[in-house]
C-alpha cells in the first residue's frame, strides 16, 4: 500500500529520529519474539516423532499411554524414561538402563535390531512459566546454566516468567490504550465541538468520575467476581478513558471557529465529518502527546495491582507478582534485577517511541 505524501514525510521524520527508529526495532523484535513464547519457553516439547506419527504436545494433550507408557495421566517428556520410550519407539523395556538406551537409540539400532527412532525438539528454554522445574536446591535459586535468571520462591523459572509477563503486560497496555483514547477521543470531540450545555454537562460528570475511587472499584468488584484478565481490562477502560478528554476537548474547542471548519458547516458537511475527518488530524499532535504516558499508566497500574494482590490471577505470568517476591525474598537480589531492568527497558523503549511519533505528526518538527 503506498502512502500519501503526509504520511511519508511523517514516517521520513520518525525515521531520522534515531532513537525512536532503533527503539520501534528493538520493541518490535521483542514483542514479536514473546508473541512466540510456547515455542520459546516451555516444560513440553515442540514436536515429537514416536512410530512414525508428529505430535505437537505445546497444543494438544497427550497421555503417558501414547507413547509407550501405563499411565493415563499427561506424558512427563523431561522424564528419562519417557524419553527412552519415544527414541525407541515404545518397543523396548526403558526402565532398567534408559540413559544407555537413549544413546544407542540415536544410530537406530539397539541389541542388533533395528527400531523406528523417535526423536523430541525441545524449547530453547525447556521450562513453564508456571510450573516448577525439577532441580535439586531451595527456592528461590540463583541463575545456572539451566534456569538462566534464577527460579522464584515456588521454583518457577524467572525467565520464562518474564518472556510471558512482557507479552501480557504488552497486550493489556495496548488493549487499555486503544480503548481508553477511543472513548476519550470522541467524549473530548463532543464536548469541544458542540460545547456549551453538551461541555458543561459533559464536565460535570467527570468531575463525578473522577473523583471515584478506582482502587476501591477494583477490590470490590474482584472480590465479588473474581479476579480475571478481562474484567481488569474493563475496569482499566472505564476509568482510563477521561485521561485524553481535556486535551482534545481544548483542540477542538480552539478550533472549532476557524475559517475551514466554518467552510465545512455552509457547504453542509456533516458534523461526523468534520469532527473526525477535518479537527482531529489537527489535534493528533496534543493527543499523541499524552499516549506515553497513558500506555505506561497501564503497565505500571497492571504491576501496582499484582504488586498489591489485586491485579491478574495468581497463575498469570505477572511482572508486578515477580516485583512482590523480590520485596519478600531479599536474599535473592535476581529477583529484583530482574524486576527492575524489564521494566526499564519495556518501559523506555515505548517512551522513545511514542515521542517520535508524536514529533513526527508535528509539522514544525524537522529532524536533521
């Protein structure tokens, strides 16, 4: 799709602001590597080949008795055993010398008999985030070779938290972003262009919202409903959505009497037109201004309630639950490293971001 010639300047500006471009890449990578997080870190196998047949147990269940066991429970694919079934193709007894015959396994041949090889691809980190990994040790432990930054105080692995916590955290700041400046684009549209009686009541009722408190919302309505990712998300919009209302509802209150929006009105174009299609293009620039800091509101309140017990369910990946151990768990200074360097870097990259487009809609901005 080709781009008019607005737009192109704009994406040359944002382009020539070299921290904004390199943060956009870097984020970019990162969200989209973590979009991937069940084939990147997970306790189950990718693919398995057992007797000629593919499963992918990262989607599908699959029992012990599937590949050769006795139990009908789900399949332990980091157990020896379990794996000597699968490399021999279920046809040799595994429980006497499994280590012995995964390795004679791998020629396909075992006691002079040739078998159906199996074979599993791991994750590069063969760990859940939510369940705990079979090593000798106390919890929390430090990083090693295995757990790379560490295990929480349930023996969870921390970097397969964190890649998980990042996607989530990223999904609810954009799904609370883009639905709060939605419903405040509009609320502000309405009140700046109409103004009058529609702006006075309009301000009255936020002065009523506002002075909710939202916190005490949350706690009531978890305690009544639940806790759950959704209903936080609903609850964020419904008292995140007034954070752009006065900005926009300043720009279009300064534009609403200029000479092309008068134009628009005595050649009969719609008011639906001119709000959204004529006025709000001018007022992109304020309102972009403020998404910084609206997008990391929403991460940083997501970590402050799972920080405080009132945010996601306990078995999310949560970057504000991995931020609460830390505070309980001194002796293990990973944690709080941890902590602290995602959120920094989450955080700073989307700052860098968003002010280079907020430049870039700026026509007075020229970079050089």
């Amino acid at each position: 799709m080709k781009l008019s010639p607005l737009n192109q300047r704009r994406w040359s500006n944002f382009r020539r602001n070299k921290r904004a471009f390199y943060s956009l890449i870097i984020f970019s990578f990162l969200f989209i590597a973590s979009c991937f997080a069940e084939f990147i870190a997970n306790d189950r196998p990718i693919l398995v080949k057992y007797q000629g047949e593919y499963y992918m147990p990262i989607f599908k269940f699959y029992p012990e008795t599937q590949f050769g066991g006795d139990l009908p429970g789900e399949a332990d694919y980091a157990w020896e055993g379990q794996e000597c079934l699968i490399a021999t193709g279920g046809n040799i007894d595994c429980f006497d010398r499994p280590e012995e015959l995964i390795e004679d396994a791998k020629d396909g041949v075992i006691d002079g008999e040739k078998i159906d090889r199996g074979w599993m691809i791991w994750p590069l980190i063969p760990n859940s985030y939510s369940n705990p990994v079979d090593r000798p040790g106390t919890a929390p432990s430090p990083p090693d070779s295995y757990n790379w930054l560490g295990t929480d105080d349930t023996k969870r692995d921390v970097l397969a938290r964190v890649i998980y916590g990042f996607r989530l955290s990223v999904f609810f700041a954009l799904i609370v972003t883009g639905a709060s400046s939605v419903l405040g684009i509009i609320a502000g549209a309405v009140q700046g262009y109409f103004g009058g009686r529609t702006d006075l009541i309009f301000q009255r009722l936020l002065e009523i919202w506002g002075a909710t408190p939202s916190l005490y919302v949350i706690i009531i309505l978890f305690s009544i409903l639940g806790r759950s990712f959704w209903l936080l998300v609903f609850v964020s919009v419904l008292f995140g959505w007034p954070a752009l209302v006065g900005v926009v509802r300043a720009e279009f209150l300064r534009a609403r009497n200029f000479e092309y929006v008068r134009a628009a009105k005595a050649l009969g174009v719609s008011n639906r037109v001119i709000m959204f299609r004529h006025m709000l293009p001018n007022a992109m620039v304020a309102t972009l201004t403020l998404l910084p800091f609206i997008i990391t509101g929403a991460i940083g309140g997501l970590a402050g309630l799972d920080f405080l017990g009132y945010g996601l369910p306990p078995s999310a990946p949560s970057l504000g639950e991995l931020t609460q151990q830390a505070k309980q768990n001194l002796q293990a200074p990973w944690l709080a490293f941890t902590a602290f360097f995602t959120f920094a870097i989450m955080l700073s990259l989307l700052v860098f971001i968003f002010e280079g487009i907020r430049d870039a809609f700026d026509p007075r901005k020229v970079f050089q």
